[in-house]
C-alpha cells in the first residue's frame, strides 16, 4: 500500500474518531492495524499518530491471556 493512500486512510480515520466518539475502540484498531502496516514496510511513523495510539492503548490496554 502507497504512504499517501495510507496518510489518506489514517486522515479519514481520525475524520471518523471526531464524527463517531462511541466509536473509539474500533478507529484504536484501525489505526493500530495501520500503523503496523508502516511498520512492517519501514515507513516512517507520524508522531502525533503515535501519540493518538498510545493514548488510545491507554483507554483501551491489551489483556494477556490467561495462563493455562
């Protein structure tokens, strides 16, 4: 996937977060799941991006699976 189609994506979803706040923990997926995506391709990360999914994590935390 192009950067600009993924800055596209990730502008459409912070449109998303300010249209649909009850929303938040599917646009923390969304945007996790795309900031992945740079990741794994080596892009460079927009900070505030980051920020907003650190934040997002926060309010959302991911819960380890209980061990057997």
């Amino acid at each position: 996937m192009a950067f600009e189609q993924l800055k596209a994506q990730i502008g459409m979803l912070l449109g998303e977060m300010n249209d649909q706040p009850e929303d938040l923990h599917e646009l923390y997926l969304q945007v996790h799941q795309e900031l992945n995506q740079m990741r794994a391709t080596g892009m460079d990360l927009p900070a505030d991006l980051v920020e907003l999914e650190q934040r997002l994590l926060a309010e959302f935390p991911v819960v380890p699976p209980p061990k057997a």
